[in-house]
C-alpha cells in the first residue's frame, strides 16, 4: 500500500487534472490572469514587478504592476470575459487564434508582482517552451497549465511516498478539486498546497529517522522539510507557522541539558529559515506592490480620524492606525469572521471558478465523511518505531495553538491589505487558505491502533482515493454544464 498508493494517486490526479485544464476556459480559475502575467513576465527575465502610476478619478495612485506580452494579455482577458457567458465555437476560435504581439508592457496586477516567484518557474518554463515552439497564446498557456500540473503531482506523489504520519488525511487535501484545480491553473497556490504537504510529510519521515531529538539536524529529511518550509515561508510569511514541526518533538525531559540544547539548535534553524522571508518583505515587496483600487469610498465606522474621509482603495497604514485605535478588534474581528463563515469549510473542499460554481450538497457531505474516515485512518496507524520517537500531547497541543495563530495572522493580513479602511468586518478570505495548514494537523495525529486496528486504517486510506475518482466525474459534469450548456 506504501507504494501503491501514491501511483494511484498520481494516475487518477492526472486524469483529473487534465480534464479541468480541457474544461475551464482560461481566467475561470480565482485570479488566473494576473498569475498568467506574472509567469509570462519571467519568461522575459522579470522576476520582480514594478510600480506603476494609474490615473483615478481625477489623481495619479502607484499600483504594482508586471510586465507581460500584450498579446497574451488580451487573451487572457478576452477568455475571462469570454467565461462569464456561454461558451460557442464562435468565441472560442477567436480565442484560440489570437497571436503574440512581441510588444512586452506592463499592466497592473496589483499585489502579484511582489511575490517570490519559485512557484512561478513550472508555469513559466511551460509557457515560455511552449512560445519558442511556435504555439499560439491560447496554447501557451495551456502547456503552462499542464507544466504547473505536473510539478504539483510531482509534490504530492513524493509526499504520500515519504509520509509516515496522516497520510490518508494529505491524500486528502491533495485530491480535493479545490487543491486541483488550483494545480491545474496559472494560480500558484496550487504548488503552495503541494509545498506544505510535501513539508509536513518530511517532517513526519525526520521523526521517525532519529533515534533522538539531537539527531534531527543531521538527518536529510530535516533538511528537506526545512528548505521547503523555507520556500512555502517565502512566497506566504504566515505559513511560516510550518516550521513548528521541525520542533518536534519536544524534550520529554525539560530538565536534561542535552534534550533542551537539542531544541535550541532546532529553533535557531527555524530562526534562520526567517530572515530570507523577512529580507523580501522589506526590500523587495514594498517596490513591486499597490494597494487595489475601486471607486471612492467613505471610511467605515472603526475609522478613528475625522468623518466622512474618502478613500480610493485599500491603505495598510491607514488600516494599521484603526487598529492601534481599537486594539482589541485585531481580536474580535478574526474570530468574528471564521466562525460566520460557513462557507469557508465547502470552499476549502471546492467552490470553483470565481467561487460561483457550486456542487450539489451530497457532495460536500461525501467529501466530509471522506475526511473522517481519512483522520480515523491516520489514527489507526499502528506503532511502528521506538516509543520515545512518539509525540506527545504537548507536541500536539504547540501545533493545533500554531494552526489558531495562523488563522488569525490570514485574517488580520487581509484585514489591513485587503479590507476597506476602517470597516467592521474582513474581506478576502477564502478556504483555499486553511488547505495548507491541514498538513500540519495530519502528521500529529495520534497512533493508537493495534494489528485489528491497522487492518482497519489500511481500508479507510482509500476513502480519499475514491472521492477523487466520484469527484472527477462529478466537477467534469458540473463544468461543462456552467461553461458550455447554460
């Protein structure tokens, strides 16, 4: 099952995957056309975007911006728009046959362009091969999509084969057709999802290769959890939070000198993990970012200046002056917001498009009981290895408080970057975010299982595997219906 899983995993996620490439027109997937831009600006040597002056309502505002051939712009744009209404052969084929224009310029993209690009290469090797071979736009950006697919599964498959905790929960969160069709688009969250997977499973394999905490460092699978912790910490600061599992497991003698020098070694390389992350932030997203804009509006009731003021878009420093004024709300609201957000469990399943196609609600209950099954698997995995390499419940208990941390850290960045200034709620936060952070819950579960048990586990692994089969047919189905029948 070891081996077996992983390859049908990797057949069936192909098949799937491929199918939404086939069935989405291109920009249908949350933000796919900024993420196509970013790509294409790589493949010009523009690692990095830029500001830019955009004139609104009577003033000039510097918005991020990223450079990208015109001609695949208009493209991507024209099949956006296109995706909105019936899909006939008409519209198609002149999406299909618009050309390059070789004319490199830069639109705005917004925050996009401030992200560091690693997760970008896949795509942008895709398009850019695909452009030197004489392929259309439309066709470059399919390759690209195909290309990002690939080094997705790529991720996931290595990830199920290391694993050696919660492997029918990662199973899981890779096979949701939320997590696909992230994989299967221009979109990098995709290979960010892929990423924290992947580290949490070599996580869970460094644990299970030591005989003792002190010899973590020096094992390869700790290294390989923590670079690409590093990565994913990158692209996403809050997902820093990761790197708590390269703290476990915690001295089980606090008062053994060894046991405590061991953990300080541990969060010195944490620490060190950091500074890249932190070196970006200030220095090169500040210079590629601006805030999104929209029509002018009046500051919302947690403003603290004077009334009415008017904006034009979101301004963190603004935002960060209503919190200073109103300290507790950096509390209230996040916790206000996640639990009036039912929605967030079933985007976090899958609510594709522009979060306006929605499956029926057999389906998420199936997925939901997919996902039971999946966490009874992973605590009916038997004991394998020596006792003292066990977590314990305060290893589990400094993951599940790294995991709220998070959570709050997702909404109160959104909150500031995202949000109107001064409103009383938070805008922006969709469940696709909470998917990398499952991982990290999956490989701390608890191991009770005997033989009986274990036999139990091995059959309950494959209920993830079987929704992915039902969920290709039914998110197929479901596509074509919203895109080439309505």
């Amino acid at each position: 099952m070891t081996r077996l899983l992983p390859l049908l995993y990797f057949v069936g996620s192909l098949c799937f995957g491929i199918t939404l490439i086939a069935v989405t027109p291109i920009g249908q997937v949350a933000d796919e056309v900024v993420h196509i831009i970013r790509a294409d600006a790589i493949t010009h040597g523009k690692f990095l975007g830029r500001k830019l002056p955009s004139p609104m309502y009577g003033t000039k505002v510097m918005q991020g911006g990223t450079f990208a051939d015109s001609g695949l712009f208009w493209m991507a744009i024209d099949s956006l728009l296109q995706g909105h209404r019936l899909q006939t052969p008409e519209n198609a084929s002149r999406v299909r046959e618009m050309g390059w224009s070789h004319r490199i310029e830069l639109y705005e993209t917004g925050g996009i362009g401030g992200y560091f690009p690693i997760f970008y290469l896949p795509a942008a090797a895709g398009l850019g091969t695909a452009r030197l071979l004489g392929a259309s736009p439309y066709n470059a950006v399919q390759i690209g999509r195909f290309a990002n697919l690939l080094a997705f599964l790529a991720m996931g498959t290595t990830a199920l084969w290391v694993a050696r905790r919660g492997r029918a929960v990662l199973l899981w969160v890779l096979a949701a057709p939320m997590t696909l069709s992230l994989a299967a688009s221009f979109n990098q969250d995709g290979q960010l999802i892929g990423a924290a997977v992947l580290g949490a499973a070599l996580a869970s394999r460094a644990w299970d290769a030591a005989d003792t905490p002190d010899e973590l460092p020096h094992t390869r699978w700790f290294w390989a959890a923590a670079a690409v912790i590093g990565l994913l910490a990158l692209v996403k600061p809050p997902y820093l939070s990761l790197g708590v599992l390269l703290l476990l497991p915690l001295p089980a003698d606090w008062r053994s000198r060894a046991d405590r020098e061991a953990l300080w070694r541990r969060i010195g390389i944490l620490a060190l993990l950091s500074i890249p992350c932190l070196l970006w932030l200030t220095l090169a997203f500040p210079s590629a970012t601006g805030s999104p804009m929209h029509q002018p509006y009046e500051a919302g009731p947690l403003w603290p200046g004077a009334h009415p003021t008017t904006f034009l878009g979101t301004d963190p420093a603004a935002q960060m002056r209503v919190l200073l004024a109103h300290p507790l709300q950096a509390v209230v609201l996040p916790v206000w917001e996640f639990f009036h957000s039912p929605a967030l469990l079933l985007q976090a399943i899958g609510i594709l498009g522009w979060l306006n196609i929605r499956f029926a609600d057999w389906f998420y209950a199936l997925w939901g009981a997919a996902f039971a099954a999946a966490v009874v698997a992973g605590v009916l995995t038997p004991r394998m290895f020596d006792a003292r390499r066990h977590l314990r419940p305060a290893d589990i208990a400094v993951v599940v408080l790294a995991v709220i941390a998070t959570i709050w850290a997702i909404y109160l960045s959104q909150y500031v970057t995202w949000t109107d200034v001064g409103k009383a709620s938070i805008d922006g936060v969709t469940g696709r975010y909470l998917l990398p952070l499952i991982p990290m819950l999956a490989v701390v579960l608890p191991r009770l299982a005997g033989p009986a048990g274990a036999r139990v586990g091995r059959v309950l692994d494959l209920a993830p595997l079987l929704m992915l089969v039902l969920g290709g047919y039914v998110v197929q189905r479901a596509l074509i219906a919203f895109f080439f029948i309505h």
